[in-house]
C-alpha cells in the first residue's frame, strides 16, 4: 500500500501540487485525471523520485520512499515516462532488458530469473515478436508497447504511468490500458495519468482528479467523474448516458 | 569475429609503426633491437625512440575514443566530442603559459593542472542534478574562456620563437615522445578509461532519458562526475604529452557504433581500441609525409582525415 501525506512538490522555487493527501492499494488501478498543467506529471514524479518534494511523505509498505536509496526505490517503483525516448537503432530486447537495471551487477550481468522476467514482460505487451528489431523501425504504438514492456521488466509493485496512451490510436489505447488493468488485477498498484475519461471510467479502479495541484474528488469512476466534478475542473459537460464505451473488435 | 579483427587492426598498427622512421631498419633487425640485441644505435631508436612514440600514440588514441564514446552516450548527441566539455583548450592553455614563461619541462603538469581546473569549473557550474545540456553549455563557456586566454597569451608572447613553439604545439606531436612522458601520461588515461567503462550501464539507461534513468536508480550527479573526472583524465594526460589531437574522439565512436551497435557498455572500450590503432595509424601517416626540413603535425592529420569522413557518415546518417 502507498500513503501520501500533505506532499507538496514542484520545481525549484515554484510548487506546482500542494496539500497531497491519499493512498492506492495493491490491485488497483488508478486514473490520474485533470486538466493541462493540473500537476499530474509533477505528483508522478515526486512518487517516483524524480522530484524531491519540499515537504510531506510517501510511505510505502510503512517506510519512507525518501530515506531508501535511490536503486532501492528503483526496485519499488516502476516509471514509465510520458517522452517515448529511446536510443534510436537499440534493438527491442535490449531496451526492455533496462528494465532489469535496477538488479544488475557492477558489469550490467542479468540473472536468468531476470531473463525470464524480461521475456515474460515482452510476453504480457505482445512485443515478443518485435524483439529484434530496432526501436526507430517502430510505429508509435509499437514503440509505446516496448517502453510499457521495459517499464514492466522491473517489476515492482507499483507501476507509474505518464500518459501512457497519449497520441496512439483507439485500438493501441485499449489495448494499453487492458495491459495496466491486468497488472493491477494481478497484485500491483498502478497509477496512469490520462486524458482520456471515457477510458479513465472504463478501465479504473479509483480515479485521483487534479485541479491547480491539489486533489478535488478521489474515488470510484462514477462518484468522481460526476456533472459537478467536471463542469468545475474540466468546463465540460458530463454526455448524456454517460461516458461511451469503445472495445476491441477481438 | 568483428572485435578479434579490431583488435589484430590495432595490434599491427602499433607493430607496424616500430618499422617506419628515417632510418630504414630491416624486419629482423627492429626485431633484434625490440628484445634488446643488435646494435646499441638500432637499440636506441627502437625502444628509445619508436616504441615510446606508438605506445604513446596508442595510449592517448585510446583515451580520446573513449571518452568520446561516453561523451556521445551521455548527451545523446552524436556531435559530442571530448573537447566539447574544454579539457583540450584547458590543457592548452596550461600548456602555453608554460611555454610564455619557458618552463618547456614543466608543460605537461601545467597541462594537467589546466585540465583540472576546467573540470572543477565544469563539475561546479553544471551542479549537481541538472540536465546534459547545462554540462554542455557549462564546457562550451569554459572552452571559449580558455581559448580566448590562450590567445591572449600568445598574443603577448615574449618573442617569436615563443610564439612559434605556442603554434606548433597546439597542432599535436607525438614526436617527442619518450617513455618518462608515458609514465605520467599512461596510468592517468587507464584510470580514466576504467572510469568510463564503469558508468558504462548507467550510460545505457540513460538512452531511455533522464528521467526513466533515475526511476531506474541512476544517480546521475554521480554519473557525470565520474564522466567528467574520467574525461579530464583521458584528455588532459594526452593534451599535456601530445598537444592538441582532435576529431578522434568525435569520428571513432561513429565508426564504432554502425560496426558494433550503440550500447555504451561496449561501445566506450571498443573506442578506445579503436582509437588507439586509428592514432597510430595517422602517426605512421606523418611519418611516411614528413620529408626533410618539413614536418607534418599529427593534431592537422587526424582532422583532414576525419573532417570528410565526418561529414560522410553525417550526410549518410541524415539520409537514412
């Protein structure tokens, strides 16, 4: 389980997200949803330690995620990145197998249970078959595919998510955001920040909702994506008959 | 296969390199003077004046491939090369105040004590946790300053033939090489090169940018740093022995990376063989060019040749 308490964070001089206060547990798959600018980057990247916050806790498990080193937290919390860079002619595997980093020894040696993590993580992405080519030879999706595959090589406990379906086609983002579900479903906390509320609604166990860096509703789809939530984060009205819901066609 | 062949490439340029000067000596008897028999004249040039020479060359060559290698991985451009953080204009300018003075045995210690005063700079405005591109600017900044104070002192050289020497140190030699410069110049490149090749994996995490580098536990106040004393290192020991070579540690890591692919772990000691052979190579060059009354300085060399091979692996870059 993750707790955080009054977290308050930002860059240099400047907090973008104030007065933090809540908690995910295992299973659950998370939507972090608001408007540009909301803070939802800024609050990703605190947990994961990319930020260091001006005040406030994130407690993991019971322990401080600050006061663990910086492999230690590597090993808790998996990060996927809203950028999708990458060392352009890197074959697949090899970025995928970075997921593993965190593990290795002095000379970048990785052990063959953390080969097996890595084929099953390429596996549960379905980029198996992509494993050998090089990552500018990608499309988009496939490339955002390889970099969840990397991201799941670390398997930790939590996964963070940046965006992880911005600018990829309907079918790529359903089937993005089915492989977050199964990976809360099979135990980890996942927290994705989005865009997307019709998909936030369909795929989420809880929704956190940022508005000028501070948590204006938390809880259910449902309860958090009502007519007044979103007329006063998003100036949107909720569509009548609610959020619609697109599926892959197999 | 590809790294045996690399490696018998570099090997024989280093061998290679003992039979070439002016005095022609046959295969059996540089042979002979290598393990110490023959005449006391063959003896002298060979392991007094030839092996020091491609021993240098290798290990200088070595030292600018690799931390090209990690230079380019660690900003992610292609463009990078070790003087791009300033170590060889600060080794220059050390160097060439040593020269103003006419401390001429003191040039390599002033070189080194310039080199480290740029990489304390360096090491103190780039801070401890911002981006690439601050270390970029931060070795830009430094190495026009140093550039410009060498300029200045050359300006107000003492005399012509000061200046001179100024000149045509800062085009690069290996022709004064000699085994009491290897001693200071060889320990300092290893350390250097162990240095680069240890951040290698930290390197390759951050192909996948900052960020995702740091989620997954790279400290990167603590990669540069190592980066940057490793370069400086690297650099400064050649600078301070050689003068000033440049292109090897911009064009070898190209030429290594459509070979052996771009990962870091490799392509850092790759480079340095590389760079060692490739350095040697162009000794030889000068020394097959260099005639009587003229010399051909390897610094001006290494940049004719890499200059157009630079571009040709750039425009065939830009078209795939």
């Amino acid at each position: 389980m993750i707790h955080i308490n009054n977290l308050l964070s930002g860059y240099g001089p400047c907090d973008v997200i104030r007065n933090i206060s809540t908690e995910g547990k295992y299973g659950e798959l998370i939507a972090l949803v608001g408007p540009n600018g909301s803070g939802k980057s800024t609050l990703l990247k605190t947990i994961a330690g990319i930020i260091t916050p001006s005040s406030g806790t994130i407690k993991y498990a019971g322990e401080n995620l600050s006061s663990l080193s910086i492999r230690k937290r590597a090993k808790i919390i998996s990060y996927l990145a809203q950028n999708r860079e990458a060392y352009p002619s890197m074959p697949v595997y090899e970025i995928v197998e970075l997921g593993r980093a965190p593990y290795r020894g002095s000379l970048g040696k990785i052990s063959s249970a953390g080969k097996d993590i890595i084929e099953n993580a390429l596996n549960r992405t379905k980029t198996d078959m992509l494993k050998n080519r090089k990552f500018n030879n990608l499309s988009g999706g496939e490339q955002a595919r390889v970099l969840l595959a990397r991201a799941l090589a670390v398997d930790a406990p939590i996964l963070l998510a940046d965006e992880p379906i911005s600018a990829l086609d309907p079918a790529f983002q359903i089937s993005m955001m089915q492989t977050l579900q199964n990976e809360a479903k099979n135990g980890r906390i996942v927290i994705a920040a989005l865009h997307d509320l019709s998909l936030a609604s369909q795929f989420s166990n809880k929704i956190w909702m940022l508005n000028n860096g501070e948590i204006v509703a938390k809880g259910t789809p449902k309860k958090v994506l009502s007519a007044e939530n979103l007329k006063n984060t998003f100036q949107l009205k909720l569509p009548k008959g609610g959020f619609k819901q697109l599926q892959l066609a197999n | 296969m590809k790294l045996i062949i690399l490696i018998i490439c570099t090997l024989s340029c280093v061998l290679f390199s003992l039979f070439i000067g002016t005095v022609n000596l046959s295969f059996l008897e540089t042979l002979k003077a290598l393990i110490g028999q023959g005449s006391e004249t063959n003896k002298i040039i060979i392991r007094e004046l030839r092996l020091p020479r491609s021993i240098t060359g290798a290990v200088i060559g070595a030292g600018l491939g690799a931390s090209g290698a990690a230079l380019q991985s660690y900003t992610r451009n292609p463009l990078a090369a070790p003087g791009i953080l300033g170590f060889t204009a600060c080794a220059a300018l050390g160097a060439v105040i040593a020269l103003y003075y006419g401390y001429y045995n003191w040039i390599p210690l002033a070189a080194l004590v310039g080199t480290a005063i740029g990489a304390f700079l360096i090491l103190k405005i780039s801070g401890n946790r911002k981006s690439a591109s601050t270390l970029i600017l931060a070795g830009v900044g430094v190495s026009a300053l140093a550039t410009a104070i060498t300029g200045l002192t050359m300006n107000f050289s003492p005399n012509p033939w000061a200046l001179s020497e100024m000149v045509y140190w800062l085009m690069g030699s290996l022709n004064n090489s000699q085994f009491t410069d290897l001693m200071i110049c060889a320990p300092l490149t290893v350390i250097g090169i162990v240095l680069l090749t240890l951040i290698g994996p930290d390197l390759k995490a951050l192909s996948l940018g900052e960020e995702t580098a740091i989620s997954l536990g790279v400290s990167l106040g603590r990669l540069r740093a190592i980066l940057i004393i490793g370069s400086a290192l690297c650099v400064g020991s050649g600078v301070a022995i050689a003068g000033a070579i440049g292109f090897i540690g911009l064009f070898i890591p190209h030429i290594i990376r459509l070979i052996f692919g771009a990962d870091p772990i490799k392509l850092v000691p790759l480079s340095a063989i590389a760079g060692a052979g490739f350095l040697v190579f162009a000794d030889i060059i000068t020394r097959f060019l260099t005639g009587p009354g003229t010399q051909l300085y390897l610094g001006i060399l290494t940049s004719l040749i890499g200059v157009p091979f630079f571009l040709y692996l750039a425009v065939k870059e830009t078209k795939l």
